[in-house]
C-alpha cells in the first residue's frame, strides 16, 4: 500500500542560473526577528544536516522590529557561517531594494552596488550565489539594476540574479532587455504564492517564467503560517508574533483550504504544512518553496514535504477548495 512517502530527495536545477539547489529552501527572515541567534544556528544546523543546501535572506530583514536597522539576518548567517566553515555547502540568495529606512531602498545603479557590499559584509563571504531585486523600482528603466549586476558579476561577487514581486509586464520587459542589450537575466522568480494566494501568479507571472524558463522560488509559502492549520479563529492569533498577519485569511474560502488541507493530512498521517508545501512542489513551475522555522519541531513537519506524494484525489481536493469562485 503506498502510504504517499518518497524515499529520494534530489536537488532541481534553478532556472538558467547554474545553480543547484534543495527542493525546499531556507527563510531567513525570522532569524534576529522571532528567534535569537543561538535558535537560528540550532536551525540553519539542523537545515544542513538534514540535507538542504539554500538558505533565502534579505538586507531588510528585520528592520520592522524596534530597535533594529536591517542586515540582522544577514549578520546572524554570516556569523554561522564564519563559525561553523559551511559556506560551500550553501547556496546563499539574499536581496536589495526595500526600504530599509534613510533613503536606502530602490534599485539605483550606485544603490545596489554598496548594498551588495554591506551585504557580503554582513554575511562574511566573498561572493553571494543568488541575488535578487527585492521588489521593481518602476521610477528606473529595467535596465540599471541590470547594468550593476553585470558589473557584479563580473568581479565575482554575485553568480546568478533574479526578482521578486515584478509584474509580469515588467519581468518580461526585463528579460527581453537582458537579451537585446547582452546584459545579465534574471534566473528565477520568487513570487507571492500559495494555495491561499493562486491568482495573481497563475494568471500571468507562471506564462512569463515557463516562456522564459525561470526557476520559481515560492515566498510566505504556508501564508504566514496560516496554511499549518494553528490558526482557525482570531482567538488563535495570539499563538504567534505573526499571528495578527493571517487575521484576513479566516475567511469561509480560507476556512475551506484548511478544511480540505486538514484532510489531505488525516489521511496520509502527516503535517498540514507537509501537505501544502508538498502541493506546491507538485506544481509543475515551482522549483523550490520558501520555508521559516522556529524550532525543530517546526523544521521536521516542514522537511518532511519532499518525501510526501500527493495522489490525483488528493490534489484534486486541494484545487477545488483552494479555487476562487
């Protein structure tokens, strides 16, 4: 009887970026925000040893915790990383553009070039695998932060770039200028995507990146936690420091997905955020969803996704719960 387990778990090719990296891959934002630096080592060390090679960050992350300026999660993996000698066994993404405060923010060509600098300062390495425009900077042609890529590219600073939170208008004007004028292409998206959230990424965003073949990593993957199933009424909010993010997703089609999440995981005796990291590693453009832990414990359900096979019934549940009507 197939109890829906894999065994195997193989890394994916991340668009044209050369980059190889796990099935699922590491949020950097809760490390310095939710968990101090201690609890993100215990993490980031237990991400490794279970086989998982892409950690995810961003120079901003935490700027939005009091007292904080952005760069602390960046610092706290560059302290692991300095400690513990693992920097070839990670792949390291982290990205530039949003607002950190002070006027640093956008993707000015001049901009972007210090901010890697501070980056990699930060995270006390020689070269950043994956760097990304955090968000479009509409007010600039799409063609400066290409031109500072390339410049990093070509110091050995940065291998691969991609972009995060573009419309689908603007990633495609994007890659046609990287092709017209020689410069770098964006390698991947890294696009809001979930079963809460289907439409804006479906509609246009997953034409773009199969036309182009990008590589899709997945951010708020579990909507904010939301999909673990932890939350199902706003008495429910105070469990977590994020709780008061999912309030507008207890809704009767929010509701619905739990309910459909819930019993997908009934059955096959494992996790909610097993079942939909697993439907979005089911989907054909995803190559790897984003994924925060906090303890442990947390970390097992989420590391678990890979090994998990979602039968036709079971994603047939999940798309008609998760289904805007």
């Amino acid at each position: 009887m197939n109890d829906g387990r894999e065994t195997r778990m193989q890394n994916r090719t991340l668009g044209s970026s050369g980059l190889s990296i796990s099935p699922l891959v590491l949020g950097g934002n809760v490390f310095g925000w939710t968990i101090d630096e201690s609890q993100s080592f215990e993490i980031l060390d237990a991400w490794v040893d279970a086989g998982f090679n892409c950690v995810d960050t961003a120079n901003v992350y935490s700027v939005w915790k009091p007292g904080h300026q952005g760069g602390e999660s960046e610092t706290i993996i560059g302290r692991w990383l300095k400690r513990t000698g693992k920097r070839d066994r990670i792949v390291l993404a982290t990205k530039v553009g949003w607002a950190m405060g002070d006027g640093r923010k956008g993707l000015a060509r001049d901009y972007i070039i210090q901010a890697a600098e501070d980056s990699l300062n930060r995270l006390q390495t020689d070269y950043i695998d994956l760097y990304q425009s955090h968000l479009d900077d509409p007010d600039l042609p799409v063609e400066e932060p290409l031109s500072a890529y390339a410049q990093l590219i070509e110091q050995g600073r940065v291998r691969a770039i991609g972009a995060s939170n573009f419309t689908s208008e603007r990633l495609r004007t994007a890659l046609e200028a990287s092709s017209r004028d020689s410069l770098p292409a964006y390698a991947c998206l890294q696009p809001l995507y979930n079963l809460y959230d289907r439409d804006a990424y479906e509609a246009s965003l997953e034409t773009v990146c199969l036309s182009h073949g990008l590589g899709v990593i997945t951010y708020s993957s579990l909507r904010s936690g939301f999909l673990s199933g932890k939350y199902r009424s706003e008495a429910d909010l105070t469990k977590s420091v994020r709780g008061n993010r999912v309030k507008d997703f207890l809704n009767p089609r929010g509701l619905r997905i739990l309910d459909a999440v819930t019993d997908v995981a009934r059955q096959l005796e494992c996790a909610p955020s097993t079942v939909a990291l697993a439907w979005l590693l089911s989907r054909p453009t995803v190559t790897a969803p984003i994924v925060s832990a906090t303890s442990r414990e947390q970390l097992a359900e989420l590391v678990a996704a890979p090994h998990l096979r979602l039968e036709s019934e079971h994603l047939d549940l999940l798309g008609r719960a998760s289904r805007n009507e």
